[in-house]
C-alpha cells in the first residue's frame, strides 16, 4: 500500500509582535527610493512557499538600476527569502518597479519560528538605500498521521486463523504545533464525545465535526507504473477530493514500465498484493493506466492485444468486486518518440494516437463485459496546455513554457505540475466537480495552479463530449463497506488508544492488537485506521489489509477395514477424506505400500473438496497368493495441495489379511439305494475351498417321520487343509413296509458359524413275500377212505405284486393225497390277499397219526 496523504487542519491567526495591535509596515526609507510590499505579514504552513512582490518607486531626478537583496539575521534558518532577480535597472524618475522574493518554509517549522526578513534596496551606483522589514509567521497545522506501510508487506498483513498479533504502528504530528491524538479502528473516533466528558475543563467541544462522506466519491485505487508514481500522483489526487470536503483515500500499484496486462497478471494470481487489495472490496473506482507507447502501436502488435486484454479482464474483475474501472489517458512525450519516429514524429501526433488508443481500449472493454469503464482524459489537458500556447502564437516547446515544464527532464515522466495537471482531471472525471479554486500543499506558484485546474475543467466539462463519466450516468460512486464490523470473532482494537501531547514532527509507536478466531474464513479485509486531532478536530485514516491465510487439511479415515482383503485376490476398497481446512481446496494423491505382502494402486489422483464436505477415494489391494490371515498390509496416501506442492499431507492406514472360509459338500452321486432292513454304508465330503486350514462338523438333522435311519458311522469333525478334502461315513438303514425315494438332511459347520446343508437321496428296492395261513391249529383231520376240503388264506405282505404260478405239497403221510389249487398266472397284488381251497383225501388202509 501506498503512504496516504492526509488533509492538515490549518488555523491561521494573525501572530502578534508582543501586543494585539496590528503589525506596522516598518522602513527605513531614503527619500528618493520608496518601497512597498503586497503582505508585510506573512504566514505560511510548513513546507510552503510563497511570492512576495516588492515595489520600488524612484522618487529621484534621474534613471536608476537598483540591487536588492535580503537580510535574515535573528530569524530561524528553517525560513529563507530569497529575490528572484538581484538587480533592477532603468527606472525612470517617478516610476516604479516590481520584482519578487520567494519566501519559503521548512517542513519541520513550528510557531516558534516566527521572526521577521528584512529587504534592502540600494542604488548600483549612489548612496541612497531603503529597507523594509516583513513578519513571517508559522501556520498552526494540525496534522495527524498513520503509516501502516510498515506492517507486512506494505500494509498487507498475512495471518493464520487462530492467530493474535500485536502491530507498532507509528504515529507522527506533522502538523505544527504540538497534539493529542484519539486512535479508533473502523470508524472515525467521537472526537466531540471526547471532550464533552474531559473532566479537567468541564468544556465541550464546539467546533464542527468531519465533514459528511462525500455523495460523488469514496475510496481511489491505481494501478500504473513511473507515471503514476512520479510525485505521487495518487496522494495528489486523495489530497484534491478531501481539500473537497470529501474524506476519501486512494491507494496504488506503480511497477516501472509495466503494461496493462502485467496488472492483469498480478491480479490474476492468487495471493498477490493487487489481488488481495481488489478483494477487500474497499475501492469504489479503480484507476488503470497503460505503458506510454503502447496505447498508440498498431492494433496487431502484440503488446497492444495484450493490453487491450488485460483491459478486458481487468475490468470484468473490478466490476465483480463492485468498483467502476477508470482508464487513465496518458500524455504524448514531448518532442514525441525517438525509439518509434514513424509512429510518433512528434508530440501532437503521438497524443492523437494514444487517444485512439485508450478509446479502443475502452469500447472492447464495454463490448465484452458489462462493466463500467470511463476514460480520464489526462492526455488531453496536456494537448489543451499545448495548444493555447500555440494559439497565441507561442512556442509550447520553449524551455520557460508551462507546456515544456509539465514535463521531467526526460521530456516523458511528469514534473509536479504535470502530476498536478493529471490528479485535476482525475478529480474532475470522479466527481464532476470543478477543480478550480481547489487549495493543498502542493509547492506551486498560485497563478500555475489556477491555469493547469482550468485546463483541467475546461477538457473534462468542454472538451470531451464524446466522453462519459460516472457522475453523468449513474449520479454518484456509492462508497463500499469499509468493515467498521469485522466478522465474527475477530478483534481488532489499539491497546492504548490515545496519544497525548506528541509534539510536532515527532513520532510515537502505538500498539494494534489483531485476533482471528480459528475458524476465520481466508481472504483479505480491510481495516481502516483512525487518527483524531483533539486540538484541531479532524481526522485521517488508512488502510491496511489482514488477508486471513487459508488453512488446509485433510481428515483421512480409512471405513473400509471390513472388506475382504484375501490371499491371491484383488480387492477395490476406498479411504474417506474430510476437507477440515477452511477453504475449499484440490489434491493430488499418491498411495505407497509401507509393508506387507500386497500391492495398492490408487483408481482416482486427484479431487476438489469442498470445506466441511467428505469424499470416498477409491483404490485397488492386491494381496499375495502366500499371504497368511493376519498378515498386515501397511499402507501411506500422501495428499498434495494442487496448487502449492510444498503443502501436502501424509496419513498412514492398515489392515490385516482374512482367512476366506468357503466349502463345498458332497454326497453320493444320484440315490443311495436301501433294501428294507438292510443296513447301507454311504460317504459325505467336505472340499475346503477356503484360504485356511479348517475344521468341519456334520450334524444328522432329526426326522422322526422318515422311515429311513441315518446314523454316523465316524467322528462328527474333521480338519481340512486348504485345497482338501475331507469325509465322514455314514450308515442308512430303510424300515421294513418302506419303498421309494427319501431323503435325509445333513448340515455341515465352520466354527458353528457358516453351515451348509446337504440333502441326501434314498431309494428303498420293493420286497417279495407271501404268508400262507391254513386252519387255526394247523391240523387238517381226515378219515381213512375219506376226503376233506380247507381253505388256505394267502398274502402279499411284500412290498411288491407277486404273480403265482403253483403250489407245492411236501411231508405228506402215506396214503394221504392232496389236491392243490390251480393259481398259475395268478397276480396278487402288493398287500392283497386270496383264498384257495385244498382238497385232502385219506385212503381207507390209511390208519390215524399226525
């Protein structure tokens, strides 16, 4: 940040020779020399100066050349009076003469300086001498002054969030008499407040207070290089709006030799100073002024696409932080370009070509963007100078015209009447307002100042109708916020806030306290600084930036333990990152094996998160085929900061390697085949497609209705490698009456966790069998010589149909006959019965037995 100026309260009062009488005009007068003077009392501010004009009137009888010259004996050496010609010659009798002694001041004067010079006219070639003495006197000028330059980087000050700091900010009277001063922060301090409850006087304060905030403009940015840094043209400017009543501060950006774009350039990088002071969002009008000759080149040269760029952007920057962009048309140079002679041969056409040039700039500017953008006409007021001297026939290039002297010595950086010519026409451009009549500090002889804000106005308000300016299109520049409210938590006070009796041109160090809470958000805020005059009731301020550093950090937490990280397998898995800084910020990722047998490779690298807001990073383990459960993988994701590689962050995660428990059960291949009560011994396998050794259990699941028994004929674990197989037998029983297709259901378990079941298949074969039943007592009674019929009853009681075919007798007794049934081809069903008659005959020699 550049210095500001600031406007000095001046009170002017007539300084008193030991009595309230007014001051005599004292001489020493020969009768034929008579000498006056236009001010025998003079009062002038510290570092002014002033003309006095001396008349000498010849009362003798004859031609006279007369020597004059002053005398400072008893005076301080801070005052020097000095005649702008040693001699006058050929003055008739009864004529007069003027000439002019130049009085001037020293800064560091105060009050007690005042004294009194002494003038001495003598003729060259006689006696007679007459002397004349003249007052002077120091101003009192109240003049408070802050200078934050020397905080940070220029007034700019970079701090961490949670950060407290504590600033020496010098505080210096540049007035002239000694002052107390009251420091605020924010806003103007209540000087009237002050003195209404100082208790040792009982007084108010009954003088006005500040003036209001001006309706036309508030606070003044540049950005231009050794034009605009030449005799500070920006305090100039600042000093111009608030001799105007309006408290308004200006600021600036100067680099020599630098073109639009490089201003662009700065802007547009993030941290920059230019960037920075842009964001506070302070600056109403920012006031932007091009290299000297590139405005004019032709239009495609690449410096002049390049500015007219960077007027583009630059614009459409500065009216997102609210401000109006104000281009400043720079002068010709003054016998034109030597380094570019067929462009510029001479100052009249290379000003036309600047013109041209700020113009272009300014349409593409409104062509492309929907920004404010005025031109000051800055060039013209020099063309303005120039061409009324030429008018009235007049050299503009003679050494001793105001034309030549509105330039360095260079004949292309400014003088400080140039300057003074350009901060006229910015005041004019900004406000709309007159420049002339205007007062300030400036060291110029009264007659130069009224003609160059003349110049000024006449080309502002006559000479440009082509030209618009803010105060004809939208009324007035509305002043932004200048954080009298600093956000939430933060601190900014003086820890002493008053300064008492600090004499003048002395300095003393207060201290500024700055606290930013920890959850600051980043980004630069403007804090305006206050210094009240008791004595002389005004105020001056200045700006210093906080730019509120962003920090950055990344929660890294690793949710996906759970997965499934198995030997010989890839696995995708994901780390939760939480942007727990305060801006919004992107990354780089680079993920690492640390230790362990696997590989990792990440599937995204890089991401923006937001503040507050998490996002799943995902990425690839592969873990060796010979890695054992509980291995350990250690892994490193390294995060760096895309746009400042020097801030990165490292979190470490693990995890271990599980065992996959998987297993296949088989039973017999297709239905164990059974015949009833016939005990079958069949085989159930476990296949272990697991990752570790492990024991199976197999378990009979109970079913009291099935007719098939199951029963294990071996132990109900076995351990199994991985890749093997294990087996348990078992013995199946069908009950007798059972046939067909069963089945029985087995269940095998891991640890009683993960079990499987098996459904295992019977097929029960049919049974063939018969029962015969003949009488109740198995006895058949037959008498010898005769026969007897019985009935036999059959019976399937298999489980199958049975086709009969004959009977068959044995064990019969001699003599005994028996004639069987004919059942050939019969077909008794499965649980079907048949009666048949047997036919038993006795022959009559038989005798009784059983």
């Amino acid at each position: 940040m550049s210095k500001l100026p600031i406007r000095a309260f001046v009170l002017v009062g007539m300084m008193l020779l030991a009595s309230a009488s007014p001051l005599a005009q004292i001489t020493k007068a020969d009768p034929q020399i008579e000498l006056q003077v236009d001010m025998n009392h003079m009062i002038l501010t510290p570092g002014e100066s002033m003309n006095l004009t001396l008349t000498i009137e010849n009362n003798g009888s004859s031609i006279e050349d007369y020597d004059v010259e002053t005398t400072t004996a008893g005076l301080s050496s801070l005052w020097t009076a000095t005649p702008t010609s040693s001699s006058v010659g050929n003055v008739l009798p009864t004529y007069n003469t003027s000439t002019t002694i130049v009085v001037q001041l020293a800064e560091s004067a105060t009050p007690s300086d005042n004294g009194m010079f002494t003038i001495v006219v003598n003729e060259s070639d006689g006696s007679a001498s007459s002397s004349i003495d003249v007052y002077v006197s120091v101003a009192v000028v109240y003049n408070p002054h802050l200078d934050a330059t020397g905080v940070g980087d220029r007034g700019l000050l970079s701090i961490q969030p949670g950060q407290s700091v504590d600033l020496s900010i010098p505080v210096s009277n540049h007035g002239s008499v000694m002052d107390s001063y009251l420091l605020s922060v924010g806003e103007e301090p209540d000087l009237t407040g002050w003195w209404a409850n100082y208790s040792s006087s009982g007084s108010t304060n009954t003088t006005n207070p500040p003036p209001s905030w001006s309706a036309s403009v508030s606070d003044v940015l540049t950005f231009g290089n050794s034009y605009t840094s030449a005799n500070s043209l920006s305090s100039m400017l600042e000093e111009l709006l608030r001799s105007a009543d309006s408290p308004s501060n200006t600021s600036d950006f100067t680099t020599g030799g630098w073109k639009i774009s490089d201003h662009w350039d700065d802007v547009n990088t993030s941290g920059s100073a230019q960037n920075l002071s842009l964001a506070t969002g302070v600056w109403d009008t920012v006031i932007v002024q091009d290299q000297s000759q590139v405005p004019g080149f032709y239009r495609t040269n690449a410096d002049w696409l390049a500015s007219k760029n960077g007027s583009i952007n630059l614009a459409d920057r500065i009216d997102s932080e609210g401000a109006a962009m104000m281009l400043m048309m720079t002068w010709g140079r003054r016998n034109g370009d030597a380094l570019n002679p067929t462009l510029y041969p001479n100052y009249t056409v290379m000003q036309d070509r600047l013109e041209e040039g700020y113009i272009d700039y300014r349409d593409n500017v409104s062509l492309f963007t929907p920004a404010e953008i005025y031109v000051a006409p800055v060039g013209l007021a020099f063309k303005h100078v120039h061409d009324s001297i030429t008018a009235s026939g007049g050299n503009p290039l003679s050494p001793t015209s105001t034309f030549y002297n509105l330039y360095d010595t260079d004949g292309s950086h400014p003088s400080t009447s140039g300057s003074y010519l350009a901060a006229c026409v910015l005041f004019a451009a900004l406000t709309g307002d007159s420049p002339v009549g205007l007062t300030d500090n400036t060291t110029m002889d009264a007659t130069l100042r009224l003609t160059l804000q003349q110049a000024a106005a006449e080309v502002v308000f006559n000479g440009t109708s082509t030209y618009s300016y803010p105060w004809e299109s939208s009324g007035t520049i509305q002043p932004m916020n200048q954080h009298s409210s600093f956000p939430a938590g933060w601190e900014v006070r003086w820890l002493d806030d008053q300064i008492e009796n600090l004499t003048a041109n002395g300095q003393e160090t207060a201290t500024l306290r700055i606290s930013i809470p920890s959850d600051a958000n980043p980004g630069a805020t403007g804090v305006r600084l206050y210094a009240g005059s008791l004595f002389g009731n005004l105020t001056t301020s200045t700006l210093m930036v906080v730019d509120v550093q962003a920090t950055y950090d990344l929660q890294v937490d690793f949710l996906s333990a759970g997965d499934d990280f198995l030997p010989g397998q890839r696995t995708n898995s994901s780390v939760r990152l939480t942007n727990i800084g305060t801006t919004s910020a992107s990354y780089d990722y680079a993920l690492s094996v640390l230790s362990g047998p696997c590989t990792a490779a990440l599937l995204s690298y890089t991401s923006t998160i937001d503040v507050d807001v998490s996002e799943d990073l995902p990425f690839q383990v592969d873990v060796g085929s010979t890695a054992s459960v509980g291995d350990v993988c250690a892994l490193r994701l390294t995060s760096t900061l895309a746009s400042d590689n020097s801030v990165s962050f490292v979190r470490d995660f693990s995890f271990e390697v599980d065992r996959e428990i998987t297993f296949v059960l088989q039973g017999p291949n297709g239905p164990t085949v059974l015949d009833p009560l016939t005990e079958t011994t069949l085989e159930v396998r476990v296949f272990n497609t697991g990752t570790e050794t492990e024991t199976f259990s197999l378990q009979i699941n109970s079913n009291a209705s099935s007719p098939i028994s199951l029963v294990l004929d071996t132990s109900s674990s076995v351990s199994v490698e991985a890749g093997a197989s294990g087996m348990w037998t078992l013995k199946a029983t069908a009950e007798e009456g059972s046939l067909g297709l069963y089945d029985r259901l087995v269940v095998v378990t891991h640890d009683s966790l993960i079990g499987q079941n098996l459904s295992l298949e019977f097929d029960v074969q049919p049974r063939s069998d018969l029962t015969l039943q003949g009488p109740l007592d198995g006895r058949i009674v037959v008498q010898s010589g005769e026969s007897s019929s019985v009935s036999i009853f059959i019976e399937n009681v298999g489980t199958s149909d049975l086709l009969l075919d004959t009977f068959t007798i044995a064990g019969l007794p001699g003599g005994v006959d028996a004639v069987l049934p004919d059942v050939d081809e019969f077909l008794l069903e499965a649980g079907a019965t048949h009666n048949v008659s047997l036919n038993v005959s006795a022959s009559a020699a038989t005798s009784a037995r059983t």
